[in-house]
C-alpha cells in the first residue's frame, strides 16, 4: 500500500519527504524541514495509535487507512485537539465505497420493516491484513445495528441468533478487499456488493485526503472531505 501512496504522490507533483517504518526514521525526520508536509500512515493496528501522537507531538498533520483501533478513538481525539494538530481516518478511503456506506444506511432502514430477512455481512481480504473483521465490514454493520431494532450486536461468525448480524471474514490470495451485505430469505437473497480492482482507489483517497488535511486543524474523516466535493 505504501509503494501506491508514493506513486499516487509522485503522479500528483508532490514530493516523498521520508518513509517512515522504524523508531530511527522517525528520529531522523525529527531533524528535517517538515513544514507543508503530511504523513500517510498504513501501518498496523498495534503501532498506529503511537504514530499518530507522534505526529501531533512534531506538528505533522496525519492521514491514516489503519483500523483496528477505534477503541481508543475518543483518547486519541482529544490529545489531537489539546496539541493543536490535524488528524484525518477512515476506514476505507475509496469513493465507491463510501457511496456504498450511504446505500447501505438506506437499504437498512428499508430492511428492517422486512422480518423475513436476515441480513449478513461477507467481507473478504488479502492474506495480510492483519485485523478481523475489516474497518469497512464494522461500519456496515453499525450502520445496519443502527436502524434495526430486532439485531442486538454483530458476531464475527455464522450464527444461528436471530439477534445476531454476522460478520463473515475471508482471507485469501491478494484480494484488494470486497464486501457484501446480504439480506436472505426463504424464498429470495437480496445482496448489496462493492469489490475494489486494486489499490489504486484507496491510495488516491488517502493523498487526496492529505491535500484536504493539509492546512487544516482538528479531527475529520471522510464525511468532512465528501462534502467538498458536493456529495
């Protein structure tokens, strides 16, 4: 992911300040000239959060893809507030994706009056991706919990509950990343799909996010960029 953020970069005119994958490159970037210069963090879910307050500690406005963490969303906004910094994260940085998030908000609330069926959510990813099920799967699925009251939490299993929405998630090959939010019945199986091609999408969401972050302050995500865009 990281070698597509810096041809998306490239392509875009900008420059590669550094790249930053141990504690030494980020001691090094400590001594050069960052100002006008944003990180781009696709790390993993067990550095992210370190990352990040060490980009409001340096004045470094910081753009993650990373998921895994939003647990500690809440502690990691606030110090991104007290420190004046910038902060921007999504789970998913593709446009066609977030397109797919607004249908599924309203296909949810339509399904919901519908007790025939079940609705399910089938995520399917690369071999390396490390959390489970995907950021993008957990906002389907709080979006779903969010308007049907007959669903009490989501499973990351196949579960026989009807109380339960489940969360199926694949690793396999290279795979980009697909998601699928099924709605089954006994008589038909209605099925909403988005399927990336490659990661190009994702790449180009995040260096776009960048620029947009760039001389901002504060905490956004992808509703905050969308709507520069008019959507």
């Amino acid at each position: 992911m990281g070698k597509t953020v810096e041809q998306v970069c490239l392509n875009r005119k900008h420059q590669i300040t550094a790249k930053l994958d141990t504690i030494q490159d980020w001691e090094r970037l400590e001594t050069r000239d960052t100002s006008g210069a944003v990180v781009i963090d696709f790390s993993m879910p067990k550095v992210v959060v370190s990352n990040l307050y060490r980009c409001f500690e340096m004045g470094l406005p910081v753009v993650t893809g990373t998921t895994g963490w939003y647990n500690e969303i809440e502690a990691v906004s606030k110090r991104c507030i007290q420190k004046e910094g910038a902060l921007f994260y999504t789970p998913n940085f593709s446009l066609g994706v977030n397109i797919f998030f607004h249908i599924n908000k309203m296909l949810a609330q339509i399904m919901a009056k519908a007790n025939t069926y079940r609705p399910q959510i089938i995520e399917t990813h690369h071999v390396h991706k490390l959390d489970s099920p995907s950021g993008t799967a957990l906002r389907l699925a709080e979006d779903i919990l969010n308007v049907n009251a007959g669903l009490k939490s989501w499973v990351n299993s196949d579960s026989d509950s009807i109380e339960d929405l489940s969360v199926i998630s694949k690793r396999e090959g290279e795979v980009p990343g697909t998601h699928e939010v099924v709605y089954d019945s006994e008589v038909d199986r209605l099925s909403l799909k988005h399927e990336a091609k490659s990661r190009d999408g994702f790449a180009l969401g995040a260096v776009m996010a960048a620029e947009f972050l760039q001389s901002r302050k504060g905490v956004f995500t992808m509703s905050d960029f969308l709507k520069t865009l008019g959507l």
